[in-house]
C-alpha cells in the first residue's frame, strides 16, 4: 500500500506531470535532425543526473575510511545497485560504460555534435565551477538554468531533497518521458541508431521495473514522519518538474527556429 505522503505528492505533481508528458516537443521529434538538437541538449540532463545520484550515495552509504556499517542497509543496497547500473553498465556490444557514455556514443552515432559537452566535462575535470563552464557555453539558457537547479538542490546537502529531485524530477518520469520520445522516434529504424534505441530501452526497463517503485520507498524512509521534510519534498518535486518543462520548451523553440 502506497505511503499516503507520496499520494498527496503524485495529486499535487499530477498537472505539472500532465504538461510534461504531453508536452509539444515530442511531436517536434520527426527527424534526425530533430533528435541530434534533442540530444545535444538533453545531455547535460543526463551527465548532471550523475551528480544527484552520487550526492545521495555519498549521504547514503560508507565512502570515506574507515568504514563502518550505515543505519539503513536496504537503503545502501538500493543506491549502491542504482549506481552500479548507472555508472558500469553494459552497452549494446557488452562493453561496461556508464550511461552518460552510452549517451555520448548514440550522439556520435547520430551525427550529433559532441562539441560543447566534451568542452564542459574537459573544464570540469581541469577544476572549473559547474556555475562558471555553464555560463561560458553557447547553450540555451533553460539548459543552463536547468543544471544549476540540480546543483543548488546538492548544495543543500540534505538529502531527502536531493532525493527529491532525484525520484520526482527524473527516476519517476522517466520511463513516460522516454516511451514518447522512442514513439516519436519510431520512424527512424535505421541500424546505425541502435545505440540510442538501446539506451532508451535500457532506462524504461531499468527505472520502470526496479529504479522507480524503490526510489519512492527511499522518499519514505528519509522523510518518516517529518512534515516539514515532506512538505519541502513536495517542493523539490515541483520545482524538478518545472525546470523539465522549462528545458523541453527551450528545446522546442530551438526545433522551430
């Protein structure tokens, strides 16, 4: 039986969900030129996923020395088994790569430029801020306002919110926001873009059948009987939503330009 914090969360999320599953820029999604403007985008949604998902690992599980065991071991298990599928899982020819690196290789598959990405992550590991490489690059400006969402979430270091954005804004629609794109798609069959066909499957098997249903049970856990947590859960969760549908309307206006 479902926490009835969470079915006030889904009634309250329920519009904002709506606008974002039925959103303009999936039928925009007809060519392949369409989808390499999707992706060149939405890439930096799925490197900064990364960042939410070890931001709880880290609240989560044991990552310093010495070790020692953590309160919640059904906890650790989940977010141990999220990033062992999220950060060392096979690709389509059974090579282990995280899935940002899935994603890099459908855009190259694609004929997506990689460019600006590979200019982001190079500024990152050389020990630029997230906030001064975002607003260096020729993005859109809901790209940029999107990732910086994310990381103010993190920065909060409380991690029933960064769980938040992490289960409302992204485990819990994926599955609904990648099936639309994959129907969209469906047109274009062509052999060369298995790789992107095959990470899109990989997410809706993933979050639909195992990441989605436990990561609820995470938002429960954290938040207990706490209504300040739940209500600021709630928050989160809208907010996450909105700057989704933020960055696909930017997206959108991209595609009709």
């Amino acid at each position: 039986m479902m926490n009835p914090q969470i079915i006030v969360i889904e009634n309250q999320i329920a519009s904002l969900r709506e606008e974002l599953n039925n959103h303009a820029l999936y039928k925009s999604l007809t060519s392949i030129k369409d989808i390499k403007v999707f992706m060149e985008n939405h890439v930096f949604a799925v490197w900064d996923f990364m960042s939410l998902l070890k931001g709880i690992q880290i609240a989560l599980t044991t990552v310093s020395l010495p070790w020692v065991p953590k309160k919640n071991s059904n906890l650790v298990r989940f977010i141990n088994e999220i990033t062992l599928a999220e950060e060392s899982d096979f690709d389509k020819d059974g090579v282990v790569k995280s899935h940002f690196e899935m994603y890099l290789d459908a855009m190259q598959e694609m004929g997506a430029n990689t460019n600006i990405i590979d200019i982001f992550i190079a500024e990152i590991i050389a020990g630029k801020s997230v906030h001064d490489s975002l607003e260096s690059l020729p993005i859109i400006k809901e790209v940029k306002e999107f990732v910086s969402y994310t990381f103010k979430v993190i920065d909060t270091n409380e991690t029933h919110k960064i769980a938040a954005a992490f289960t409302f804004g992204r485990e819990d629609i994926i599955p609904d926001m990648f099936l639309k794109i994959v129907d969209e798609s469906s047109s274009n069959n062509d052999k060369k873009y298995d790789s992107f066909t095959y990470y899109l499957k990989r997410h809706i098997e993933l979050d639909g059948d195992e990441h989605g249903p436990l990561s609820l049970q995470m938002i429960e856990e954290l938040c207990g009987v706490d209504s300040k947590k739940w209500q600021e859960v709630l928050d989160v969760a809208k907010h996450s939503l909105q700057v989704r549908i933020n960055l696909w309307s930017g997206i959108h206006q991209l595609l009709k330009q």
